[in-house]
C-alpha cells in the first residue's frame, strides 16, 4: 500500500491553548509572528515547544509516513511555525475559509468535509486537538472497510505529548507493508 498520511494540526497540538489566565505552558516558547496577510501593526504571540522539533522531525523523514500540515494555518504552517521548530518542510492542504462558528458546524470536525474527499483511500495517521464522536465512528467505520484510520487528539491544554507520536509509530508499524516490485 501507499505510505500512510500524517495529518498534523498546530492550535491545540503545537500550541496548546493558554490557562485560564492567560499563562502558556513552561515548556513552550513565546514568538510573535507575523501570518501572511497580517496587517504588520498587529502580529500574533505563539509558543511552541522546542523539544517537539527533534522529536518529530526524525518520524517525518523517516519515510515511513507522508507529513502534510492540515491546520487553519494552512501555508504559514510551512512557513512560520514549521521553521520555528526546525521540522523538514513538507505539504499543506490548503484548506477554505469557512464562515463557521464553531469547529462542528455538522457535528464533526470541519476540516474532515475537505479531508475526506482528498484522502481518498489513503490509510492515514490524523492529529488534531479537535475530532468529536462523529469523527471517530468515521474513523472507525474507514477502518473496518479496509482503510487504516487513526485519530490522535492531544488534550488542547497540554498539546502534543511524546505518546500520542508513539501511538502514530505504533499503529505504522502494524501496518501491511509496500510491495517492492
Ligand atoms: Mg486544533
């Protein structure tokens, strides 16, 4: 089979949301930045976690998954926030703007009504802070139909922890492996 995809969120995953009263996590690191489009005058604080550049820099290229950012960062993600951790560059879905008001207009993640049709029937690993029951059935039932299908959903608070990659390495490592012709 195809390599599988990692689809990989950043708010709530690379940049947990702040404490209630305001503070960010200890181990992360404050930035401003500036997202295309911005007006200059009014950059945008985020923290990031150093220690997350190595840790998921060697699973990105080890060739055993196809990293693509699916994040309402969309291009920023390759080049902001990518670069500020030291990952290797790769993909983004460049995902639409919907007019929403919450991230489950339908009961689901948003992001899944433009996922699904450009996965197809690629197994994938998807990490984001944000899936609701509905998305797990949907990655349960894709699953069962012969689709490998894994949601990781880091705590938003905590973001992205070391077990939620081992989790992504383990469910690879199951996997039917490629042919080689
Ligand atoms: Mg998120």
């Amino acid at each position: 089979m195809p390599l599988p995809y990692l689809l990989l969120d950043i708010d709530g995953v690379l940049i947990p949301f702040p404490a209630s009263d305001g503070s960010t996590p200890p181990t992360h690191v404050r930035h401003t930045v500036l997202p295309a489009g911005r007006d200059p005058d009014n950059p945008v604080p985020i923290w990031l976690n150093p220690a997350h550049g190595p840790l998921l820099a060697a699973f990105l290229t080890s060739g055993l998954v196809a990293p693509v950012w699916c994040t309402s960062w969309r291009k920023d993600a390759t080049t902001i926030v990518g670069p500020l951790l030291g990952l290797p560059e790769f993909p983004y879905l460049d995902l639409p703007r919907p007019e929403i008001t919450t991230s489950h207009p339908n009961g689901y993640l948003w992001k899944r009504d433009h996922v699904e049709p450009w996965l197809g029937g690629s197994a994938v690993a998807w990490v984001d802070d944000d899936f609701t029951n509905l998305d797990h059935t949907w990655a349960a039932e894709r699953t069962a139909k012969g689709t490998p299908t894994l949601l990781v959903q880091p705590d938003p608070h905590l973001g992205l922890q070391p077990e939620h990659l081992t989790e992504v390495i383990t469910w690879v490592s199951q996997l039917p492996r490629a042919r080689v012709a």
